[in-house]
C-alpha cells in the first residue's frame, strides 16, 4: 500500500514538471518573435510609438503631471527616472523581448514591446 502511494506521487511530480517544461517551450516560441517597436499608452490612450532599433530617450507626461524618463539602447528598453513615489518602474529593469512591458501605475503609463 505504501509503495503504491508512493509511486503516484513520483508519478504527479513528474507530470507536473513535463506540462511546465512544455510550457515554457510554448512560451519562448511565442514570444521568439524579433521585436521592432515599442508601444507606449498613458492612461489607456496612445502616448508614442518608437523603434527599438534606434536609440533614443524620451520623457513621457503621464497622469496628473506625472513622468517617466524612458531610455532605449542596443535594442533594449528601461525607465531611467520617474516621479512616482515607490520607483517600482525602474526597479522592473531592461525588457527586450515581444510581450514584456514595463508598467508604472501612479503615472498610469504602460511601455510594451511588440513585433510584427
């Protein structure tokens, strides 16, 4: 009886670790897509469309007068500075693959890479 319990756990253990191995394959694949802009919206409401193969810096005039500074270089993109109390946009770091996007809610901007 015991042994049975057993090899059932051995047996769920390593199903679930194959589904999140498939997944993750699924998930690289999709998002494997070169990225050639970056989308920003402040407030739901289109903000600025830029090319992440041209380096550039801009600073985006979010909610109530609110800002982020937004730096792209080498095809990567992060939030240099921004008004906001907690920072959180600048701790999220660099993004660089389709899909990722950096989110700042006191300014109520969002910056996301897309591809095609």
């Amino acid at each position: 009886m015991e042994m049975k319990k057993h090899k059932k756990e051995v047996i769920l253990i390593v199903t679930i670790l194959a589904i999140s191995f498939l997944l993750l394959i699924v998930n690289r694949f999709i998002f494997s897509k070169p990225a050639r802009y970056l989308e920003i919206t402040v407030d739901g409401n289109h903000y600025e469309t830029l090319d992440l193969n041209q380096d550039t810096e801009i600073l985006v005039k979010g909610y109530q007068g609110g800002t982020n500074r937004i730096v792209i270089q080498n095809g990567k993109v992060h939030v240099s500075d921004a008004s906001c109390p907690d920072k959180i946009c600048i701790h999220q770091g660099t993004i660089e693959q389709t899909g990722e996007s950096i989110v700042c809610l006191p300014n109520r901007m969002i910056a996301q890479i897309m591809g095609k």
